[in-house]
C-alpha cells in the first residue's frame, strides 16, 4: 500500500469516527438541554460541546449563543473545521483520493452522505430537526462502516481502524476533560435522577455511545464510580478508552515493515494503557488521576499527528 | 488545388433552404425509412412517455452524483462538482456499420504506431520522401527526448482515442486521432452500466454487444509491452491527482484493473528503476499508464517547475526498465498538421487503402490555401492546429461577420497555426431534450488498445452537442453522452 494512501486511509478512518462522535455529541447535548433541569440554562451544555471539539473561541467570537445557534454552527458550517460538514467533506475527500482500493459500496455509502449533507444547512435545520440531523448523520458512519467491513482484511482496514481507535481515544479524553468539572465532580455518592449532575452523566455516556451499555450493564441510576470505569476501563467495550487505546498499539504494531510510526508514538499509548490499567480506587486521588490521564491523552494525540506523515 | 487527406471524396450533401447548411444523416431514421438497428429502440421510444424519459434522465444524474462522476470546474472556487450531461436516448450501430470503423480504426493506429516508431528512429519515411522532412522535425511537438526509443514492440500509442463523424451511411470521416492521453473511456463504460440497471428491459430486447471487458483487454495490453515478458509485471496508474477532471476515471481504471493509482510524490528513481514508495518496502513499477501530459513527466527532461512527474523517469525508460503508456513524443503524430499526412502514412507502412477518410483540410501555411480559406471563412471551419477541447476554432456558418474579421486576422498573424476544414454536416441520433426527443449532431470515439494486437471493444464513446444545431460535441462547450450499442450480428441479419 502507497504510503500516502495509508495516510488517507487513517485519515479517512478518524474523520469518520469524528464525524460520528460529533453528531453523538450534539444529539445528547440537545437532549440534556430540552430537560427540566436545563430549562433557561443552556448556554452551558452547548459551550461544552463546543469546548468538546476545540470550537469555543471561534464560536463565541462570531455568533451569539442563542438556542440551536452552537447546534446549527457544529452540524453545518461550512468554513470551520469541526463541523459535521466539514469532517464529513473531508472524510469524503480521503476517501476519493483512495477511491480505487475502495469497494464500490463503500464509496458511495460516503459519497452519498456528503451529498445528502450539503442540502442541511443552518436555514432548514430547524426544520429537519437537530435530533433528527444527529440520528441520520450516526446512521450513515454506521452503515459506511458496515461497508467497510466488506474490504479485504489487509493493510487498508487495518490503518481505517487504527484512525478510528485513535479518533475515539482522543474523543474519550475531551469528553472527561469537559465534563468532569464543576458540579460532574467524581464522587463515591451517586447523584439522585432528575438532578442536573445525573444528567451531566447521563449525556456523558450517551454523547459517548456508552449509556445503553450502561444501563443494561448496571441500572439506569447512574453510579458515577461504575460510569467512569466503563468509560475509562472497561476491558471489552468498543467505546472504552483502554480498549482503543489497546486497538491503537495493536494496529501499530500490525503494520510491518518501515512504517514511518515513531516509536514514541508507541511508548505514549503503552504508558496511557499502563495508566489506565492501574485506576485508583475512586475517592483516593482520583482527581490527579484524570488530570495525569488528560496529559498522557494529550501526548498520544501530538505523537499521533505524526503517525504516516 | 490540392489537399493531404482528400482522399476521393468530397461529399457535398444536399442543403437546406432556410440554413443554407448542408442537412445532417439522421442516423434513426432515413426518409420514411427506419434504419433495421433502431427497431427495437424505436418500439420502446414510442411507448415510453416523457415521465418516464425524465425519470430516466434524473435516475442517470442521480447515480452519476452517487458514483462520484463528476468534475471539478476550473476557476470555481464554491468547490462545485459538475455532471457531464447524459442523453438517455442510446446511439445504436449494427454489426456491418461498427465493422467499418473498427477496422478503420485499427488501422489507423497500427499505421500511427508505425510513424512514430519510424520518425523516432530509422525515419524510413522522410528517406523515402513520401512526407516532408520538415512537416515532422519542424514540428514543434516533435520530441528530442524520444528520439531512439524502441517501446517494446514498438508500440508508442497504446491507448488511443479515433474521433470520428459520420455524414451518410457508409462515410465516416476521421476529425482527429488522440495519442496522448486520450480520457472518456469510463464514461463509455458507465454509460452502459447506467442504463442496464435504468432501462433493462431494452436489454432484453435485443442482443447489444457488452463493453465491460475494456479494463480488462486495458490490463492485457498493459502486461504485453513490459520491459521484462519473464516476470508478471507491477503497472500503475499515474494521475495528476485528485483536482483533475479526469480524476475519476484515473480511479476507475486503476480500480477495474486492480493495479495502483499513484502520483508522482509517490514515485522515485533509483538504480535504474521506478520505484513505488509503499508503506512496507518501495516496490519497482514496470509499465506506467500515465494521464498527464510528457511536459509534467520529468523534470530533468520537460518542464523543471514541474511537480507532478517524476525526476529520472525518462533516464528509467531509455535504460529499458519501464514502459510509458502512451509514449512521449506522440504529440507530434496527432496533431492538426500531421493529421493530413495519416492516409499516406497508411499507405507506405500499411500497403493499404485508408478505410476511413480524412476531412478535406487546407493549410492556412500554404498561401493558395490560405486565400481560399479567407474567401470562404462563412463555410469553413477554422482550428487552431495545436487546439483542443473545442476552444480557439470557428465554426463559419454560425459565426458572425465581426467573429470573422476578428478571427481572420488571427489567421493573418499566423497562418501556420491554422488549417480549415469544410463543416460536415455531422449525422443526428434522436435525444431527450427540454422540448421531448430530438435530433442532435454527434461524433463517436473508439478506444483502441494496441499491445500484442491491436483491439477494441464493440462500443465508443457518443458524444452529443445537445444545444439545437450545434456541432461542437465537446463536454467543455456544452456537450454530453449517449451510450453507444453495437448489436450482434444476428440483430441486423
């Protein structure tokens, strides 16, 4: 495989887990904001969001934070880098400059989305609807990586799963890094349903495709000690950051040959698994825990930008 | 007054009273008579209702869009990708029609084929005196760097695209051939795709001659002029990248053949060989299908500023270690000029007869040509000799008095940049316009491979010019396609 293909492949990979992890993102903030709990306090889910995906400062600077405004800019802008449409674009312009080792269905399984996006704009948003836009946009990440799974298993998937494991690593860790401040202070007392705090977990798990696991694995009164476990180290989850960060060091290793991987790109993820392996008992120094998780996260994501370039 | 390419025939067909211009060959329908490939397309026409048409056309629009064929426009900065319009009212020829033009045309290719490899080596020709020492080495496209180059087989053009225009039944006319990078062959391709899964039951109907096998009989050619028959060549496809308008066919037959689609930042030079940088171990090519132009191939050899080759390419291919499909140098044996020189290229390396004729053409080089192409600039049309794409021509007949003068000074500055041809009343196939179903003008381009043998699938590409009355085909004037059927003998019997 031409290296600068593999470079599309990862790229095209993380673009498409971004892609699903934003319309996750704002469909659960969306939800969270139409509670009782949240009634006349929006502004702070959607400045979350929008911390979430690195878009605060360019949001605020240039449009007012007015009900569905931060939705409409992280669904469809068309000039920042973070919106849906602009991750779907560029996950579609990686995939057509790889076209040629896609499978037919998995072309046009991307193409059609950025097709069928350039029609939502922020004037018929409302009219389509923010969940509605959110649940399409997921359905069709789903179904190209449905596609996908029709590829022959060789280099090429492997590095479109290396940039999704890595995409949702880095994911996992700015959603923690934003939600757990404040009033979503990890404490050994679960909070009661209906408070503000049970549905900042709530929309941590779901924006992180987690709470329906959660629920079946545990109840739907959400324990703070077992949602944070889930997310962070929960040994067999897709979605945990241990076990992305797992998949990650195992694609890299998968990949034979001069791969132009830097090595400390290795060393970061095996010391973030080291790191997530040996979680505290919660109530002990938790909050340095996650503070050290944060940095070691963010270490990954500086050596993996140089991942295949 | 004489002209190369004449041949015996120029046909003056009848002309309208209202235009003055000569009336087209409606190829569906002679007189009362309808032509025997139509039959069944003529049935389907008549009970197919202009909804169901329309569905038809928007269904093609649609899956074009989905399949990503489209292009990207020059200049536009929206970042707009455009569709070139399809015709969903098919072109058919019967077996004895397309017989005529394959023939035509693998003849034509194997007399260019022989031209090239002569004039880059032995020029047995010019020795011979049978085509002018300086129409070839006078011509600025004639390429120093492939002077002693021996391809294997020595074959230069190995894809090559034939335009054609029919005028009568049996007369074909030859407008250019394209030995470069000649481009549309997907669309020939998706043509067809995109009305089997439309329209099936036209299928059904009749027995229409498949062109799916082109990518393959594309790889089969590529693998019969390796360097090196001993081993199972590596091929790859060198595209400009993903910005050029070809683009997609650049992927689609990369994809069709299995083999790679590379750029130039993807490919260096060493020991001798053109290497692949892979994601293991670099891996050396042994034929490179390449779409862009020689000037961008190397820039030790063409254009320095050039970042889309591949510095030591050519160095690679004189030591024998890689073939260039199409070959540098090529230019020099499809252009306006040469053109003229083709029937007599077909006779000396041929022995032959040309099957297909050339247009009649005068040199605005010549000055008793010249006089005649001023006096008659309302009945000609006029092309630059280095033009394509239909930019830079008059088209005489439509052109205004100030669009003449204008233009005749153009020639005036520069005669020999010019030649003239007669306008042909090229032929009409019914199509699906705004109005209902019409006749447009239209042209066909064979693609024809050259490897061991020279070969063609039993399809072309159709090309349209869908506003009324015009003769520019080309996509980058308003132009679209129609998918072209050849049928089975037993169909025309």
């Amino acid at each position: 495989m031409l290296l600068r293909l593999a470079g599309n492949a990862l790229w095209l990979g993380r673009y498409l887990e971004r892609s699903e992890n934003l319309a996750r993102l704002v469909g659960a903030v969306q939800g969270m904001t139409l509670t009782p709990e949240y009634r006349g306090r929006v502004e702070g889910p959607w400045l979350d969001a929008l911390a979430v995906v690195g878009g605060l400062k360019e949001f605020t600077a240039h449009h007012p934070l007015e009900p569905d405004s931060a939705a409409a800019w992280l669904l469809t802008d068309r000039t920042h880098y973070s919106s849906l449409f602009s991750n779907i674009r560029a996950a579609r312009d990686n995939a057509r400059t790889a076209r040629h080792l896609l499978t037919d269905e998995l072309w046009e399984a991307i193409n059609g989305t950025w097709l069928e996006i350039q029609n939502i704009d922020a004037t018929n948003l409302p009219d389509r609807g923010i969940a509605v836009t959110c649940a399409w946009a997921v359905g069709r990440c789903q179904q190209i990586r449905g596609a996908a799974d029709d590829l022959l298993r060789d280099t090429l998937p492997q590095v479109i799963l290396l940039g999704q494991s890595l995409e949702r690593s880095d994911y996992v860790s700015r959603l923690l890094s934003v939600f757990l401040r404040g009033d979503m202070a990890v404490t050994t007392t679960p909070p009661e349903p209906g408070t503000i705090a049970h549905r900042r977990w709530e929309t941590l798990l779901e924006a992180g495709a987690l709470l329906e696991t959660y629920r079946r694995s545990h109840t739907a009164h959400i324990d703070p000690v077992q949602a944070l476990t889930l997310v962070l180290a929960h040994p067999t989850s897709p979605r945990s950051l241990v076990v992305n960060a797992r998949r990650t060091l195992s694609a890299l290793d998968g990949l034979s040959g001069p791969h132009h991987v830097p090595t400390a790109t290795q060393e970061a993820l095996q010391i973030l698994v080291d790191h997530l392996e040996s979680l505290p008992p919660f109530g002990a120094d938790l909050p340095g825990y996650l503070l050290k998780l944060g940095q070691l996260a963010d270490a990954v994501g500086l050596e993996a930008s140089k991942i295949l370039d | 007054m004489h002209h190369y390419g004449m041949g015996t025939v120029l046909m003056t067909p009848p002309t309208t009273a209202r235009t003055g211009r000569p009336t087209a060959y409606n190829e569906m329908r002679l007189g009362d008579d309808l032509s025997p490939a139509y039959g069944h397309l003529d049935e389907w026409l008549r009970h197919a209702s202009g909804d169901r048409l329309e569905n038809l056309r928007r269904g093609a629009a649609a899956r074009f869009h989905e399949r990503g064929i489209t292009f990207a426009v020059y200049g536009d900065t929206s970042g707009a990708e455009r569709l070139i319009p399809f015709d969903v009212i098919p072109r058919v020829l019967g077996h004895g029609e397309w017989d005529l033009v394959k023939r035509g045309s693998i003849q034509r290719v194997k007399a260019l084929n022989a031209f090239l490899d002569d004039i880059y080596n032995d020029q047995e020709i010019l020795k011979a005196g049978r085509i002018p020492r300086e129409a070839v080495e006078g011509n600025e496209l004639f390429c120093a760097q492939a002077k002693g180059l021996r391809p294997a087989g020595g074959i230069h053009s190995h894809i090559s695209g034939v335009d054609l225009v029919r005028v009568a039944p049996d007369q074909w006319y030859v407008l250019e051939d394209n030995l470069r990078t000649p481009s549309g062959v997907s669309y020939m391709l998706e043509n067809r795709a995109t009305m089997q899964r439309l329209a099936p039951e036209l299928f059904r109907a009749q027995s229409v001659l498949p062109v799916d096998q082109y990518p393959s009989l594309l790889l089969q050619t590529m693998r019969e002029v390796a360097p090196h028959a001993d081993s199972e060549p590596t091929i790859a496809v060198l595209t400009p990248g993903a910005a050029n308008s070809a683009y997609f066919e650049h992927c689609y037959l990369a994809s069709r053949m299995g083999v790679e689609l590379v750029e130039g930042r993807d490919l260096f030079c060493d020991k001798g060989r053109l290497w692949m940088k892979n994601l293991g171990a670099p891996k050396a090519i042994d034929v490179l299908y390449r779409r862009i132009d020689d000037d961008f191939l190397d820039p030790a050899e063409f254009r320095p500023d050039s970042a889309l080759g591949v510095r030591g390419l050519m160095e690679v291919v004189r030591q024998g270690n890689l073939t260039l499909a199409n070959a540098v140098g090529n230019g020099v044996a499809d252009d306006k000029a040469t053109y003229l020189l083709v029937p007599e290229m077909i006779k000396f390396y041929l022995g032959e007869e040309p099957i297909l004729s050339n247009v009649p053409t005068y040199r605005c080089s010549v000055p008793s040509e010249l006089s005649y192409v001023l006096d008659h600039l309302h009945e000609l049309v006029v092309k630059e000799v280095h033009g394509s794409g239909g930019y830079g021509m008059l088209v005489g007949p439509t052109s205004t008095t100030a669009e003449r003068l204008k233009y005749r000074d153009r020639v005036l500055d520069d005669p020999s940049n010019f030649i003239a041809q007669p306008t042909l009343a090229l032929s009409t196939c019914p199509t699906f316009v705004a109005q209902g179903i019409a006749p447009r003008h239209v042209d066909l381009r064979p693609y024809v491979l050259a490897g061991k043998e020279v070969r063609l699938v039993p399809g072309a590409l159709t090309r349209v010019a869908l506003k009324e009355g015009s003769l520019v085909v080309n996509s980058s004037q308003g132009g679209g396609t129609k998918d072209t059927w050849v049928l089975a003998d037993e169909e025309i019997a």
